[in-house]
C-alpha cells in the first residue's frame, strides 16, 4: 500500500498484503479482531468515500477499491467520471436509516430500472456495473458464540442468480404452480414427473414398511397413483430410536407427529440419536388438517439428501390411515397451505431467550397435548442434512396465533447442512431460525403468508443465494430479524449472522401486512451483502428497508453492503418512512 497519507483529516490505514480472490476486486488479508472480519470493507471504505481522492481519479486502487466505483454518500460525488450509479444519498432523510446511512453501515444503489429477467437474476443495471465491495469470504470467530463461522463464494453480481446465465441453480428441481400466489415464474412443473413417468423412480412390487426397523411404526397403506404408477404407502407413526433408511419406492404418510431421537425431552443431554436416511426422489406427506411435524430431536440426524433431478419432497394430502387405501388425495398437486405442521430440526445450540431455562427452550413448534425442547451449549453440533428438499403446504395452527414454519431450525449448529430448500405455500414463515449456527445456501421461499426468512434469539449462521417471492394476497417481508440485547446469559445474545447474495422481490402482501422488504429489529447485528430488494408485480406497501429499535439506537454491529433497491414506497431512496429516531 501506499505511505500513510490523510483522507478527510483521517489517517490511512496501513494494512498487509492481498489476497487475490479471481475478481476484478481484492480483499484485504488481514484480521482484526476475528468478531468483526466482516467490517473490514467499511473500514477501507471510511477513507474515501464522500471525501476526495487525492489523484481525483474516481478510485483509489491503492486501497484495493475499482477505479471507477463511482461511490457517493450524502450528495458528495467525489468523481469525474459521470456515468454509473453512485451510492444512495441519504441526507435530509430522518430514522434509524438515515443514520445507518449517513454513517457508513447501510451502503445500497437506487437503481429504478433494475428488474429481473425469468431466471430471477437482476437485469436493468448500467453497462458494466457491478459489486464494489469484495465479499468477506473468510467468516470465522475464534468462538461459536461470538458470530458466526462459515464461508461465502466470491462473485461479482447482485442478488442470488448469476445474470450471465452460468447457474440458474433453482431451475430443474423446485415446485412451479400457476395457482400458487407468489410462486416461480415458468411453466407448471413437478420435478419428479418424468423421472418417474420414465421409470428412473419405479414403484415397489409388495409393501416392504415392516422391514423399515429403527422403533418407529410402520404400516401398510395401500397404493396411491402417482403420475399413473401405483405406489405402496407406508403409514408411519411414533418415533424413531434407531437408524433407518425410508426408500424412494414407496411413499410415506405422517400419521401424527414423527420424532427422530429423543432429544425432545426436558433435560435431554447430547448424545449420539438415530439417523434417518431419506433417498433421492422420496415422497413423504402428512394428513392434510393434522397436527402433524417431522422432527429431528436433539442429537439425532436427518440424511435427506436429494439431487437436482431427484429432490425429496414433503407435502400434505388428504388420507385417512383407517382405509385399506390410505391416501385419498392428490400426492402431485403442492398448491395448498396450512394443512400439516413443516419440519423442525432441533439442536443443542445456544438459543437467547427469556425462557431458556438451563439452556433449553420450550418449542412452539409442537401440538397443543405436548411439550417438546430445544437449545443447549454446543454450536457446533450437526442435525443433519437437508438438500434438494421441497417443503410445502405447511403452517396449520397448534395454537392460537402458532402457526408452524415451513422448516423451523432451533438450536441447530453449524454442522447441520441445509442446500437446495424450497419452502412453498407456508401459512407462517418460510424458514425460521431460533438461535444455533446452522448456515445455509441456495434457498427459494415462494407463496409464504409471513415472511420469507426470520432470525431470532442469538442466530449466528451464514447464509447465501436466497430469493424470496411476495405475492399479492400472501406474504409480508422478504427477511425479518430479531434478537435480545438484554438478557442475562454467559454467551453473547445478539443476533448476528452474515447474509450473501439474496434476492427479494415484492407485491402487496397479504392484507394490512404493510409489506416490506426487509425489517430488522433491537438485537439484530448481522451484515447482509448484496441484497437485491425490487418490487414485482406490484410494490412492496412499505418500501426496501425498514430498521427499527425500541431504544430508538442503531445496533453498532449491523452493516447493509453493496446492497441494490428499486421500491417506489418508502422514501426516494426506498427505506421506510417511519419515525424511528
């Protein structure tokens, strides 16, 4: 780098060499406290934007930025070069926004002719423009508790689909419905249709559930047709105490709630739980109106991987176990909503609620005779794999106001692997977070009733490709983010993952949900890269962001990077016009 000279009356920042990360960008190779490595942008941001540089050239290469990033903060256009976007000014503006704004933590573009094409990638930029900041591929804590660990690829584009067209990763696999509000763009399509129409799924010649094993029970359902082939059913009921694996030959009705392990019960401590293994291309459904969730329990594990040409699904479907034909219904048809429990994967993760008690919390997602928990000390433990899963129909209420999210993770740690999630037509929340570390990649949230992501109660997990889809009569916020600041726990409470590379794209929403793209409340301290928040079909109520705080202070933590809106509500520059400050 360059001798320390003074940008703004600040001195330079003498840092070590660079990592070259096969970018047009470069990111600095240096670690200050490891807590906070995802800031290390901002601070080589903070010597030049809104000041001048001194060779004026509109970048400053020695400090590792493009020369022609064509940066402007607070109306301060410190280039020559007139062409491409320049960061939102955010001067006159009022509320926690502003602040964040004008003091570096929220960086975004307000692009007004940014779109996306029917691949979900955002098209409508300006020739050549793209990302200017290096994401922090490296995201580590010398403690699990401390934030979150994980990694992030490098790219150079916004939102979740590469626009060049390399990886149109949700395409071939996921659930498409006209009828689904808020759904995929593209034809109707089911991912398993062909496979099995051609026989590369192919039916079992007699039921075999009694040879599943593992503790559960298992029995015999009958046939179903599924897309002109007569699968055997197998009705499963109670829990799972040893390993097993469920085959794609058959298909599985939930009859009531399904636990893997018992680590479900109060007090439970870490050991080793079952695993059930689920084979590419399994169908498995629960009774529609059942109060009825799969549930990994502490120290078990799910294996539920799927590929790109054989995802497994779970759905709801109308069956009565008494019958000799069990299923009634429609297994091909995912267009409905509210009709059984979702999954919940369970962990011995740190969870920052007032209600733990001894590090367990009390689980919501559990029928109104039961009591089921979650949470311990151990971020780093594994619930297992979900990917290439599509999760649909879910959110029938337990209780008053409980609706169940389509996955609902708690505790789970950074072991747990979660890839390629579709979360289709939940009346709750796509997928929730309640504490643990678990990360994920590749999710598609599409026809929810609430809101795509939500984060609450000490989360710390790493998360990138994401799209969301708000439709016009479902939906609220693309993401949602809560923590507690105040609670009296030996480990740190906030909320505070890293989010990559989402994609948010708006409508109405359901009605009065004053939908938005993102809302983040007291507690939260994530960073969140490259979001690409747009309206659809029609805007978002409130507009792109929203960041509130009951003390009406910015959480020091939270940063917004390189983020792109284009929402006609909100202020001119798409946060939400409220009066936070």
């Amino acid at each position: 780098m360059a001798g320390a000279g003074s940008v703004c009356g600040s001195p330079r920042i003498e840092l070590g060499a660079t990592q070259d990360l096969g970018l047009s960008l470069r990111r600095n190779n240096v670690q200050f406290n490891k807590k906070y490595l995802v800031l290390i942008p901002a601070l080589l941001l903070a010597g030049f934007i809104g000041c001048s540089d001194d060779d004026d050239n509109g970048g400053d290469n020695n400090n590792n930025v493009p020369a022609n990033n064509n940066n402007n903060v607070g109306g301060n256009d410190n280039n020559n070069n007139d062409t491409g976007p320049t960061l939102a000014d955010c001067a006159g503006e009022n509320g926690l926004q502003a602040q964040g704004c004008q003091n570096g933590q929220i960086q975004f573009y307000v692009i007004e002719t940014a779109t996306t094409n029917p691949a979900l990638a955002v098209i409508g930029l300006p020739d050549g423009f793209v990302p200017q900041i290096p994401l922090p591929t490296d995201v580590e804590t010398d403690d699990s508790a401390a934030g979150p660990e994980g990694t992030l690829e490098a790219n150079n584009f916004f939102g979740a689909v590469n626009p060049d067209g390399s990886d149109n990763w949700w395409a071939g696999w996921t659930y498409i419905d006209s009828d689904v509000d808020g759904g995929l763009p593209g034809d109707d399509f089911h991912p398993l249709q062909a496979e099995i129409e051609t026989g590369t799924i192919t039916p079992a010649a007699t039921n075999g559930c009694a040879g599943l094993g593992g503790g559960a029970t298992y029995a015999d359902g009958g046939t179903v047709d599924v897309f002109g082939e007569a699968f055997p059913v197998c009705v499963v009921s109670g829990r799972l105490t040893a390993d097993s694996t469920w085959p794609n030959n058959h298909v599985f009705l939930l009859d009531g709630t399904f636990n893997i392990g018992n680590g479900d019960a109060m007090g439970a401590t870490a050991t080793d739980g079952p695993t059930l293994t689920i084979e590419a291309g399994t169908q498995i459904y629960a009774i529609d109106g059942s109060f009825t969730t799969f549930v990994v329990t502490r120290g078990a594990e799910v294996n539920a991987t799927g590929t790109a040409a054989m995802p497994i699904i779970f759905g709801a479907v109308e069956a009565n176990p008494a019958n000799a034909n069990a299923i009634s219904g429609d297994v091909t048809d995912l267009s409905g909503r509210g009709e059984w429990g979702g999954i919940a994967m369970s962990g011995f993760g740190r969870v920052a609620s007032a209600t733990a008690l001894g590090g367990e919390v009390s689980s919501e997602a559990a029928p109104p005779d039961a009591a089921r928990f979650f949470g311990g000390n151990d971020n780093s433990d594994s619930s297992g794999t979900l990917a290439y899963v599509i999760i649909a129909e879910t959110g029938f209420p337990f209780a008053e106001g409980e609706e169940i999210q389509g996955l609902t993770v708690e505790g789970a740690g950074k072991g747990t692997d979660l890839r390629y999630i579709q979360v289709i037509g939940s009346e709750d929340d796509g997928i929730e977070w309640f504490g643990g570390a678990a990360g994920a990649k590749y999710l598609v949230i599409s026809g929810v009733q609430d809101d795509g992501l939500d984060q609450d109660d000490g989360y710390k997990g790493v998360i990138q490709y994401a799209i969301v889809i708000i439709g016009s009569e479902n939906g609220e916020r693309g993401l949602e983010f809560d923590g507690s600041d105040d609670l009296a726990l030996p480990f740190d409470v906030t909320t505070n993952p890293v989010l990559a590379n989402v994609t948010i794209i708006g409508d109405v929403g359901f009605e009065g949900s004053d939908s938005s793209g993102i809302l983040n409340r007291t507690g939260w301290q994530g960073q969140i890269w490259r979001a690409a928040v747009l309206d659809g079909a029609a805007a978002f109520e409130r507009g792109c962001l929203d960041v509130d705080d009951d003390a009406n202070t910015l959480e020091t933590d939270i940063a917004y990077r390189d983020g792109l809106f284009n929402c006609s509500n909100g202020q001119a520059s798409g946060l939400v016009d409220d009066d936070d400050m």
